[in-house]
C-alpha cells in the first residue's frame, strides 16, 4: 500500500515537471517566433525608411533642382528660394543661443567659533545658540570692601556672532578685572561686531588662482581649464594694457592683489544682473577669498580700487560705494593727495586738489603754462567733462583729446561723479 502511494507521488511530481519544462519551451519559442517575424517586416520597409529619410533631409536641394531645370520664371524661383534658404540658415547658426552651462555644485561652508580668554578671573563658555560669558568658580565672589558684590552683566546674553569663517572674542586682561570698590562689575565687549561684510554664497564655485594679472583680472583653474577672470563692481588703475601708460597706483593695486591671492583656493560668485561674460569674453564674477572676506570689496575698502558700475546695477552696489565714500574720506591709498587724490589715470608730480572748474566753450587757455596739448582747454592731468552729455573722459582715454567745446574740467572722478557725470567707456 504504501509503495502503491509511492510511486503515484513519483509520477505526478515527474508530470509537473513536464508541464513546466513545455511551458518555458513554449514562451521561448513564441518570442523567436514573433523577433523573426519583425525582423522580416522591417527588411522589407528598410528601404522605404531610407528613401523616406533621403526626401526628408534633401528635399530643399530636390526642389531646388527641379525649378532649375524646368528653366524660365522656375529658374528664378529656384535661385531666390535657395539663397533665401542659406540666409535663414545662416541666421539660426549665428544666433542660435550658448548652450546651458551645467549648474555648479553647491559647496557648504562649516563656520566655527574660536573663543580664547586670557584673563583667570572670567572664561568664555559656549553654549546653544549663543556664548555667554560666565565668571569660573571660585573667584565667583568680590573683596571683603563692597557688601555682597557680585558679578552682573548689563546685558542680557553676550552673543558672539560669527560672520567670517573664523572669529575669535578675545577679552583683554584689564577688561576681566573686577574692582574691588564697585558695588557690581560687568563685562563690556571692548569693540562692536562688525556686521557689514557679506556672507559667501552657498553656490560660490571653489577655483585655484593660478595668475594674477592686475588688482581686478585674474586667471583660475577651473574644471581643470584656465579662465579669465574680470571682477565685477571694481576697476583699478591699469598696468600691464600696451595701448595705456602704467596708471597712478597701479603697481600697487596689483602687488596687493597677488599678496592675497596668489596660489590660493577662491570661490566664485556670478550676479545674473551683468551677463555670464563681457566682450572681451572673460567671466565675470565676484572673487571670495578663503578667509570669507569679499576681495571686490576689500580692494575699494583698502583704497586700491574704484567702485565701477559698467551698464546695470549690480548685487553689492551699495556696499561697494559705501566703502569707497570711507575710502575716500579717510583717504587711503589712491585717495591720498600724496599717491592720486582720486585722479584715475596718469597724474603729474603736483597733486590736485578735489575741485571742479568751469571752462567756457571758447576758451582756448593757450596763455596758461599747465595747459598744452591734448588736455587743453583743461589743466594737464585734469579730468575733462562734457556737460551736454554728461559724460568724462580720462587723460589716457580715447575721446580725451577730442573733447574741446562744451567742457568741464575736474581734479578727480570723484567730483566728475558727485557733478551727475559718468566715466566714458572707452
């Protein structure tokens, strides 16, 4: 009995297995089938495909050739068709929009608080989301002179706010000490926080400097290429352009631009307010330096740059001319009346004073010794404005020597821009 159930399993288990194995068999053989079929189908229309595909692409030539041969009012037809059709084409091709660059990877820049207190009596202790300064026990407590003195601090939280990748509160020694004859003590920060330079951009592009060309042209290695870079919202005096004599604190712009930057590891901004590139087909960018410090700014901060505004508003602006009207007051670097006094371009040894001088159109000014040549009806090295159209022109720029009637002499940009004027482009 038992072998009789035995063997009934054997052969049902043998059956399925059959079925099984005609049943893949089967699918297989009905997709060879159906992969055979198909490929003879389209054997046949290949060549309906082709042909299909050759009228396609080549019918402007096809119908061009068609009106040719028929001759007559055909002929001309053909003839205006075709060059109409190589116009458009060419059109399309020459404007025919840049293609998308690929978007940058956003980088993310980990700021950290550095706190370092140098007197005993007090530490600073960082706790979430602000430090707060704190007396160390046991010096908790004040001389036997004040009755039960203690240390109250004026303020409610004294917060350190970090804007820079690295900022460090450092309380002097004198600062920490509690007189022993005041009822209370507080801890007073000895300088406020500076709040006014921006923050780098999330999406700053990392960059190698590999050459720096003047204060606002550098080259970078980026995606493994060498790009020009020309910084936007500054100019600084020229020295290396072969059409123009080396500039009033030129040498100096650019010294200071490879003492901060050379060799080192940049990010770059792009504003979408100035385009992606300017005509001579170099990138346009604000340059921030590892330090988190915007370099635009700092070069018109330090007086090596002048704040430059080309055609649009840009992102920083404001801040840009806010920082050369300090610049300017203060007279740093080539706002001194030592070095430029402001003049941008080539300056004579006497330096000018900040003055605008109204000339008549009639004026010649062939009796005054400091006029002569091209400057004239100006003095030598003065900035010349034309008051109809509001524009001026430098010593070294190309309407400089033809600009004679309608003229308004300046000592420097800065009175040409405070009268409504602005600089000419070339």
């Amino acid at each position: 009995m038992y072998n009789n159930q035995l063997n009934n399993r054997n052969y049902r288990s043998n059956n399925m297995g059959c079925c099984v194995f005609g049943l893949v068999a089967g699918i297989i053989g009905g997709i060879g089938f159906l992969l055979y079929r198909g490929f003879q189908l389209l054997w046949q229309i290949m060549p309906w495909i082709i042909k299909g595909l050759y009228y396609f692409i080549a019918w402007p030539f096809l119908a061009f050739e068609y009106g040719w041969n028929r001759g007559g009012y055909w002929r001309i037809t053909a003839l205006v068709g075709g060059v109409l059709f190589g116009l458009v084409m060419l059109v399309s091709v020459l404007t025919a929009p840049p293609p998308t660059p690929k978007p940058s990877t956003p980088i993310t820049i980990i700021i950290t608080a550095t706190n370092i207190a140098t007197a005993p009596a007090a530490s600073v202790v960082p706790t979430a989301p602000a430090a707060s300064v704190v007396p160390t026990a046991p010096a908790a407590t004040i001389a036997t002179t004040a009755p039960a003195a203690s240390v109250v601090p004026t303020a409610p939280a004294a917060t350190i706010v970090a804007t820079a990748p690295a900022a460090s509160v450092v309380p002097t020694a004198p600062a920490a000490t509690i007189a022993t004859t005041a009822p209370a003590a507080s801890v007073v920060p000895t300088a406020p926080v500076d709040n006014t330079q921006s923050t780098m951009p999330v999406n700053a592009v990392a960059a190698k400097v590999i050459r720096v060309v003047d204060g606002d042209t550098i080259h970078v290695s980026l995606n493994n290429k060498d790009i020009t870079i020309r910084m936007i919202g500054i100019d600084t005096p020229e020295t290396v352009d072969p059409r123009k004599p080396v500039q009033c604190f030129g040498k100096e712009a650019s010294n200071h631009a490879h003492q901060l930057l050379d060799g080192t590891i940049v990010y770059l901004e792009q504003d979408i307010s100035q385009g992606d590139y300017d005509k001579y087909n170099r990138l346009l960018s604000y340059i921030w330096m590892p330090d988190g410090r915007l370099f635009n700014q700092v070069m018109i901060t330090e007086g090596y740059a002048f704040e430059y505004t080309y055609h649009l508003p840009y992102k920083y602006q404001s801040q840009f001319k806010d920082a050369q009207r300090n610049a300017q007051s203060l007279q740093l670097g080539l706002w001194a009346p030592a070095t430029c006094n402001g003049v941008h371009g080539v300056v004579n040894s006497t330096a000018a004073t900040a003055t605008t001088v109204a000339i008549s159109s009639t004026s010649t000014s062939s009796g005054n010794a400091n006029t002569a040549g091209a400057s004239a009806p100006c003095l030598v090295g003065q900035i010349k404005g034309n008051h109809r159209s509001l524009i001026y022109h430098l010593p070294d720029g190309a309407f400089y020597a033809k600009t004679t009637v309608d003229v308004v002499c300046f000592d420097s940009e800065a009175a040409a821009i405070a009268a409504g004027y602005r600089r000419s482009k070339r």
